[in-house]
C-alpha cells in the first residue's frame, strides 16, 4: 500500500465516521447555517474538497444562511440560489432516490450536469454512482412526497 493508498482510506475512513455527527439537509447544520459553513460555490469551483465561508459574507436562501470566500461568489449564488444550492434542500440524493430523508455529510458530494448533489457518506454516493441518471430521475420523481417527512439519520 502506498503513501496515497493510505491517505485516501484514511480521508474516506474518517469521512464515514464523521458522516454521522455532521448532518446536513434543509441546506443547514447547527445555527441555521448551510453546508456546516462551506461556500455553495465553492464545490463547483474547487476540487476536491469545498472551502470554508465567511460568516462576514453571507446570504440567507430558504431559512438558512449560505457563507462564502468571496463577494464575487455571494453575488453569483444571489443572482441564482436555486441554481447553486444542493438538490434535495441538502438531503441524501441516494436516499432520497430510495424514498428516504437523510440528512448528509456536507464534504460527501457530486455534481453532475452543474448541479450539487450531497450523500450522508462514502457509501450512499457509491451507490448513487451505480445508475446516476435512474437515481436522479427517481429521486426527483419523489422529492415532492420524500421532503414531507421526518429526515433520519442513516
């Protein structure tokens, strides 16, 4: 196993375990405050991992208050919420597509066809990779009755 090998595992180890403390959905973590405080645009922007907001530069959006790195990204997620927000007001693609509502992990993500997908961890992304148009069709076919209920944790 080399150097990277071990890093990955670590980072995808510590990224499921974590997956359970750090819920995301209806876009907010603890405070109302979306995506645990990481930039919307920044998971369009940078890669791999997002990039922590400023509580300085912020946009409430839906009840929850979106931060960001720069003014040009407040302006630009301003000018389109819906466009840059997770699908799923942040809840579990996968199991949304399954006809639950999970909350999710807010570094575990996709975005497919410039749209941001979050997953509640490694696993349910994996999954959700398998069939990704299926998934998305499914999950959008049944968002408007999966949003009505309680979310849980996975």
């Amino acid at each position: 196993m080399n150097y990277r090998s071990i890093i990955r595992f670590t980072s995808a180890a510590v990224l499921t375990l974590s997956a359970a403390q750090v819920f995301a959905g209806d876009f907010f973590e603890d405070k109302g405050v979306a995506l645990n405080s990481y930039d919307a645009l920044s998971y369009f922007t940078t890669s791999p991992d997002p990039i922590q907001g400023n509580k300085e530069l912020s946009f409430d959006y839906k009840g929850s208050k979106f931060y960001f790195i720069t003014s040009n990204h407040l302006r630009t997620f301003a000018s389109d919420p819906a466009k840059y927000a997770p699908q799923y007001d942040g809840f579990d693609a996968f199991g949304v597509s399954q006809g639950r509502k999970v909350g999710a992990h807010p570094r575990v993500f996709a975005v497919v066809d410039g749209k941001l997908y979050m997953f509640a961890d490694l696993e349910s992304r994996k999954n959700w990779k398998k069939d990704i148009p299926g998934n998305i069709a499914r999950a959008s076919e049944q968002w408007s009755e999966v949003s009505k209920l309680v979310a849980q944790n996975r």
